[in-house]
C-alpha cells in the first residue's frame, strides 16, 4: 500500500467500474499486533490512512467519471488480532 498506491487504487478502480458498490481497503493485518511481527507497528496509523485515502479517491473518481454515487471504502476486521485498550482517533478521509 505505501510502495504503490498507484497499483492498488487501479485495481479498486477497476472493481468499481466492473459494478462494485463497496471496495475493501484491504488492511486485515494493519494493526499493531500483527505488524510486530515485522517491527513496524509505527506504520499501522499511516497503513490504514493511505489505504482509506486510496479507496476513497478511486470510489470519488469513478463515481465523478460515470455520473453516479461514491461508493464505499470498506475496512475488514481481522477476527485474530488481539485487541489493544487503548483509545483511537478517528481520522476523516479528506485529511490528505
């Protein structure tokens, strides 16, 4: 995802206008606990911001092409993580 947002946004891109409604933003494993295995648990928030964002942009940019409605970035929840308590931020989309 931080490597080629490019690539990534052309396949959401193309799900879209293949007739997708939502497109994942495929961040299963971005979270703390299951980037610790890689020591970069430093990048989770930016992981999940840039995939939002990647989304985001090609839902708006399809939606701005065919005339129709955004649609919407979804993000899975991984059910093996193990929850941190801790509180989060919510980040809004159009902070780019």
């Amino acid at each position: 995802m931080l490597t080629r947002p490019d690539v990534i946004g052309e396949i959401h891109r193309r799900y879209l206008e293949a007739g997708a409604d939502i497109v994942e933003t495929n961040t299963f494993n971005s979270n703390a606990t299951s980037q610790a295995d890689y020591g970069t648990e430093a990048l989770v928030r930016e992981l999940n911001l840039t995939a939002a964002q990647v989304a985001r942009r090609a839902a708006d940019d399809v939606a701005a092409r065919t005339g129709g409605s955004a649609s919407s970035p979804a993000r899975s929840a991984p059910p093996t993580a193990r929850p941190r308590c801790r509180r989060t931020s919510t980040i809004p989309l159009s902070a780019t």
